[in-house]
C-alpha cells in the first residue's frame, strides 16, 4: 500500500504536459520501471507459473503506459513492424507468409482461422485431439455449424502419426486439418510437422491448421517443412507480451482465395490482411496498449536470442521444476519421453493431509499462482515455466511448495 500511495504521489507531483515530454525522455517510463521493479507490494508481485495470462517484465508493462491514437503515423508504423517482427518469429519467408493480427484472445484468431479458412458450404474438417485445447478446435467447428470430426487420443500421448496416416489415406473429403502444438491441459508437445507433411502428401489441397499457442516462439518449430497454411499464437503467451490480441501467421497463397468465406465480420482474416495491407490499420479500434507492450516484449525477446534464448530460459526453468519437485517426491503425470516443458501436470499425492484447494491457496498466500489440472482422466495439478519466470523463481516457488506441504503435515518426502 505504502509503495502505491508512493506512486500516486509521484504522479500527482507531474504536471500533465510535463508528464507527456518526460516520457519522451524516458524519464516517466525509467521512473515506472524503477517503481515496478523495486516495490514490494504492487500488482506484479504475484508469480504466474500458469498457461495465461502470464507474468510480463517491468518495462514492458511500462512501455504501455500510454494513449496513442489508431491513426497516429507512429501507432501505424508500430503495427507495420510488428507484423514483419512475427513473420520473422516464425522463421518463414515474408513472400510466403504474412502475419495479421486479431483483437481477442488466442481463441479468437482460432475462430478467426475456422471463419476464414472454410468455404461457406460443403465444409468439413479433421481435428487430432488429445486434451482441452484440441477439443476446443472440434468445439468451434461444432459452433459454427461446420461438419467435423473430431479424433481423440490419450491425454497422456502424443497424436499419432501411424494412426494419422491410416485415417487420412483414401479420405479426401476433408478441406481443413486441425490440432495443437503443445496441449496445454497436460504439457504434451504434438508432432505437427510429422501430420502436416502426411496432410500435404496424402491430400494436399487441405488447409493444415496448428494452434501454436502456448509454443509459439519458445518451441523451434519448421513451418514450411511441417506444411503448416495457418498458425495461431496470443500476445500474452512465450512473446510475453500482454494480452489483448493474438495473431495468425498464414501462407499468403491460402489466405488470399479465402475472400468472402466469413461468416462472422469481425473474425474475417481475409479482411483484417486487406485492410491491414491498403492501410496499415486495424478496421475497429485496435488493442493500441497492448501492441505497444507487444512491441516492447518482441525487443526484449531478440534480445534474449529469439526462439533460441527463449526456448534455453524456458527449458532450464522447467528442468529445476522437474528435478526439485521428483526430490519433493511429486510425480508427473506424463511419462518421462514426452519432452515439453511449457507447463507440467503433477499427480495429487496419496498423502492422507493434501488438500489441492488448501495447497493451492497457501501457495497464493506467498504470491505463487499455480494452476489446477485439465486432464479428465486424473487428478492433477500444473505448474507453468512461461512468461517473465527465471531460474530464481522457480527455486523460490520450489521452496513455498516444501513449507506448504511442511505447514499441511504431508510427509516428505511424499511416499510412492
Ligand atoms: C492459451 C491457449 C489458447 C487460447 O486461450 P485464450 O484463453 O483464448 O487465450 C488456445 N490454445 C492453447 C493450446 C493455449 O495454450
């Protein structure tokens, strides 16, 4: 509280205009970041170890305190170099491919794809699931009123690719192939490019679709060699932006024969590109904090070393995660083979004094968020290593989860 009043006093003492030509000189947004990252008690004390929203830096939090108008020359250019920024992300050339931003969350550009992709009749569509997240994409299509269907596999495997083949040879009723990169719900990564090539060689007039949502920029990932037409990834997921907006990365030849397909106006990624493209702007009003944020966080992630960087931070974050919570005698829900480490599902403990609500909420009490589990089939809990999450934070989360079971009277280490 002391440190708000802090702020609040800080501001006061600037007078408007001053406040405008500081942050010109960085000095108002030095100030915020120095306030953001020195205070004890304001919003960003919370540690996120959850699939979204996630925890941002400092500056990029900072970088957003400020209007901008929709039409200003330097708002028009942000959103110039922000979608140049993704294509490059994405590895893909900008010939090829194109980035177009959607306001909404990540399930929006999901949607917007599905609206965009499909032609207004005789649509029919194949999604792999195997969680939460693939069987939103089934979802979606079931909304829309567009043929699918949907083929689940074990929450705790990979969609497989043998199983992939057999469906798809002497099937090419299908226009569009739908699945998820890393399934959140349990933290396992799908070979997407293994099923893409099969879709292009097997039918390959069919759109392939991925949701790259929570991979997307953290994960290496080879979109020409996977065939990949559309990829959806959010603003507020590995990009560490804030979340406001998501984005599909799509392969122009595709994109530009879905004119009209829309059922929804505002969903249409035909005609968010068009328009983007005459005009450098948004056709309703644009989630402008949140690009500024945005373009803040796609700095900080060059400098971290793009996906490389990115993916060797999250990697290591996992690692300790996985190692200190085996010493503390959790056990993972997924089998040692998978290799994801975005988020980790962890089994209830048999142990007669755990309680996940009780766990949960004194783990909150020390500031640390984690996440209850997503999979059907058994009980569970996650704990993310994504977004603004460091080695420290982790052996800090580490810690409260030892004092917590200490404080519940589970025995540790936690029995087999
Ligand atoms: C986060 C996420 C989404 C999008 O969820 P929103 O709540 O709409 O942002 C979709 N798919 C996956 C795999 C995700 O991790």
């Amino acid at each position: 509280m002391a440190s708000r009043l802090k702020l609040a006093r800080f501001l006061n003492c600037c007078k408007v205009d001053t406040l405008s030509s500081c942050y010109r000189q960085s000095i108002f947004k030095v100030s915020c970041v120095r306030y953001l990252s020195t205070s004890k008690t304001n919003m960003t004390d919370k540690k996120l170890f959850t699939p979204g929203p996630l925890g941002t830096s400092p500056s990029v939090k900072s970088a957003m305190l400020r209007d901008l108008g929709s039409r200003d020359v330097e708002f028009i250019q942000l959103v110039k170099d922000i979608r140049k920024k993704l294509v490059n992300v994405a590895g893909v050339s900008g010939a090829e491919f194109t980035a177009v931003p959607m306001q909404g969350s990540g399930t929006f550009a999901v949607e917007a794809v599905f609206q965009t992709a499909l032609p207004r009749t005789n649509a029919k569509v194949l999604v792999f699931e195997n969680g939460a997240y693939g069987k939103r994409l089934g979802k979606v299509c079931e909304v829309m009123g567009v043929e699918v269907d949907v083929v689940s596999f074990p929450e705790n495997e990979y969609v497989d690719v043998k199983k992939v083949e057999s469906l798809l040879k002497g099937n090419n009723s299908y226009n569009l192939v739908a699945m998820v990169h890393c399934e959140t719900s349990s933290g396992v990564f799908n070979p997407v490019v293994d099923v893409g090539k099969l879709v292009k060689k097997l039918n390959p007039d069919c759109t392939y679709f991925v949701d790259g949502m929570s991979s997307f920029g953290a994960v290496p990932l080879d979109i020409e060699d996977g065939c990949i037409d559309f990829l959806v990834s959010s603003a507020n997921k590995c990009l560490e932006g804030v979340p406001g907006f998501s984005y599909a990365i799509a392969r122009l030849s595709k994109l530009m024969k879905c004119k009209g397909n829309s059922r929804s106006l505002s969903l249409d990624l035909y005609d968010q590109y068009d328009n983007l493209e005459k005009t450098n702007q948004f056709r309703f009003t644009p989630p402008t904090h949140t690009m500024l944020a945005f373009y803040k966080a796609l700095e900080e992630f060059e400098k971290e070393g793009g996906v490389t960087g990115r993916s060797a931070r999250y990697q290591e974050n996992c690692s300790i995660l996985k190692s200190g919570m085996k010493e503390l005698g959790f056990q993972e829900f997924l089998e040692p083979y998978h290799k994801g480490y975005i988020i980790t599902s962890y089994k209830f403990p048999d142990d007669p004094n755990f309680n996940f609500n009780d766990f949960y909420m004194k783990l909150n009490e020390r500031d640390q968020v984690i996440y209850p589990g997503k999979v059907l089939n058994a009980d569970c809990f996650r704990i993310g290593n994504i977004g603004y999450l460091f080695p420290q934070d982790i052996r800090y989360l580490l810690q409260c989860i030892k004092d917590v079971c200490k404080e519940m009277n589970m025995t540790l280490p936690l029995k087999k």
